[in-house]
C-alpha cells in the first residue's frame, strides 16, 4: 500500500481546509436531520385517516370509526395509547397537530 505523506505548509494548509470544511458541511448535515426529523407533519386529517387508519378501519380490520362521532379526545388516547388489537402510535409517526386534526375528523365525519 502506498503510503501518503503530505509535507510543506502548502500541503498542511490544504490539509487543515479540507477539515475545516468537512467540519462545516457535516454541522450542516447533523442540522439537516434534526430539522427533518421533527418537521414532517401530514397534509389534514383526511390523508392521516386515508394513508395510516384506513389501512385498517376502511378493510375491516379495526371497527368502523367514522360516522359514529367518537370524541376527538378518545381518538387520540387510542392512538397514543392503543387499544389491544390496535397498535399504538408515536409521535414520530403521527405528529400532535397530525392527530388533533385526524381526531377531529374522525368525530365530524
Ligand atoms: C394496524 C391496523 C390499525 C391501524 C393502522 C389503525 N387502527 Fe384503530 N383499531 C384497530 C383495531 C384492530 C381496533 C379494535 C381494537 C380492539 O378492540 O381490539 C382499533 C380500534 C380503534 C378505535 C376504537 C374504536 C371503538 O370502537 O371504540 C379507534 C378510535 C381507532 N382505532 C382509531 C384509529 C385511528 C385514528 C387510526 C389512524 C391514526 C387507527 N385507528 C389506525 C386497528 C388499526
């Protein structure tokens, strides 16, 4: 193997800029992801109940939760909480403006 050995100041100059910029692009990337990790929140309550609920309350799995005006608080106890059968969900997946707004939906409609 071919051993690379910088000399000068030249090089130790080239040396210490190229650290420095990995530094500043790797803060940046660490910022990125915390950024994304917190800012995904789902369009309304329609595309919550269609893309998450509806897998499970549209196909018969889990009961019927539409059309039964269930109190917006119960909904988001059950899908904090879950409810034997029904997987709870964290706010990762389902962000707390997410599930007030599926919540309402749900008692609405
Ligand atoms: C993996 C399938 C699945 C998904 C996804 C799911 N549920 Fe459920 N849910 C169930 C099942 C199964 C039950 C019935 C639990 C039992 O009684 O054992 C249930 C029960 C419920 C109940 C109680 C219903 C009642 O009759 O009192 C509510 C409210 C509810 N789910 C809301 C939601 C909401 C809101 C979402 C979307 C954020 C959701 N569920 C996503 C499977 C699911």
């Amino acid at each position: 193997m071919r051993k690379i050995i910088l000399r000068g100041t030249a090089s130790g100059f080239l040396l210490a800029g190229t650290v420095t910029v990995g530094l500043v692009a790797n803060t940046a990337w660490a910022q990125s992801q915390n950024d994304s990790s917190v800012g995904f929140e789902w369009k309304d309550g329609t595309e919550v109940y269609a893309k998450v609920c509806g897998h499970c309350h549209e196909t018969k799995v889990g009961p019927v939760i539409r059309g039964r005006h269930l109190p917006a608080a119960y909904v988001r106890t059950i899908v904090r909480d879950g409810l034997r059968a029904m997987p709870s969900f964290r706010s990762s997946e389902i962000d707390d403006t997410s599930l007030e707004k599926v919540a309402e939906y749900i008692s609405k409609n």
